[in-house]
C-alpha cells in the first residue's frame, strides 16, 4: 500500500491533482481542505495518503494532515460511505468540525453534503460517536451548531452549498458569534 507520496505538484483540478515522482504522474483524489493548503503547481509537495483498491479501480487520496486522513479512514468503516463520498464530507467543514458534529449528535453538516440524508447522517453519527468522542474533548456544540446558523442564514440569501461550505472553511478560527461569522463569508461571498 502507498502511504505517502512526494513529489513535484504537476497539475492541481478540482477534486483531484497529479504528483510527478520517479518519471510517473500520480493522480490523486483530495478533499477541499487539503486542496487550500496546497501550493501552486510546480512545488514540491508531500501527501498522507490512502490507496483503495477495488476490482475495477486502483484510487489515491491524499491528505495535507494525518487528521483528515484519519477521519477520511473512519468515514470509510461506515457501511454505504465509501471513498468519494468520505471525501465530499470531509469538503463540507474542516475535520475540527466535522469531529465535533459526528461526536455531538448534530447531522445538519453532514446532510449538506449532496447524497448525505437524514437516514445516512443519522447512521454515520450512530456508528463514529463514541469513536470521535475518544479523539475530542466533549465541550457541547458550541461551534457546530454556530456554522449550521451560518450555512442556513447563507443559503436562505442565495448561495449556493459550495460557497457555502467554501467559506465556512476560510473563516478566522478566532471568530465565534454568528453574526460575525455571517459577515466574514459574505465579504468573501462578494456581498
């Protein structure tokens, strides 16, 4: 299995770039998260990784911090979440986040990722729970619920849940009411 990979960042996409080590391309598949932190293409850059292999398919998924990485991991030993759909929850906040939500109870995170509904949050939670309960201190939902006010105030404006999510990743750690948090992601909205 590949468990890290460094190499010359060669083409950066959407949900997906291309590592050139050794005189080969590695197309590997990263969340959101990992995909601000990386540098421009030509940069030489090191992944956390996960090789998943199926019967038809042999995927990379990279990861800037061992802490997504693991979350990634865990997501996947839900029944009915695989791969690409661990990697669109890990694009709706950032793994803080997402821990708390999980540990907390709160499913209204992971029912804005498209193809997340009710049912499948409600096992997601059902099942990582305890599990993320270990990994966090259990200090309320506080946060969580904070961005759910804020991702719902933005959506009732017009936005669209990309955005969304997208700008609850660049708020400031630092900010903490909602209606500060509402005015940062509407400045960097364009609004």
């Amino acid at each position: 299995m590949i468990a890290s990979i460094n190499g010359i960042l060669a083409v950066k996409k959407d949900k997906y770039i291309v590592i050139e080590t050794g005189g080969i391309g590695y197309k590997v598949f990263v969340s959101g998260e990992s995909q601000l932190a990386l540098p421009k293409e030509g940069v030489e850059i090191k992944l956390r990784t996960v090789h998943h292999v199926r019967e038809d398919a042999m995927e990379l998924y990279g990861f800037v911090t061992e802490t997504e990485k693991n979350l990634f991991e865990l997501l996947n030993t839900v029944s009915g979440i695989g791969p690409k759909a661990a990697m669109n929850i890990l694009g709706a906040a950032s793994p803080k986040k997402l821990s708390e939500a999980i540990a907390h109870g709160d499913e209204a995170i992971l029912t804005t990722v498209s193809g997340i509904g009710k049912k499948l949050a409600g096992k997601i939670i059902m099942e990582l729970k305890d599990k993320m309960r270990e990994e966090i201190r259990y200090e309320g939902a506080g946060e969580a619920a904070a961005d759910m006010e804020v991702f719902e105030a933005l959506r009732a404006l017009g936005y669209g849940e990309r955005q969304i999510q997208e700008a609850l990743r660049k708020l400031p750690v630092e900010t903490k009411r909602v209606e500060e948090k509402i005015k940062i992601a509407l400045k960097m909205l364009g609004r």
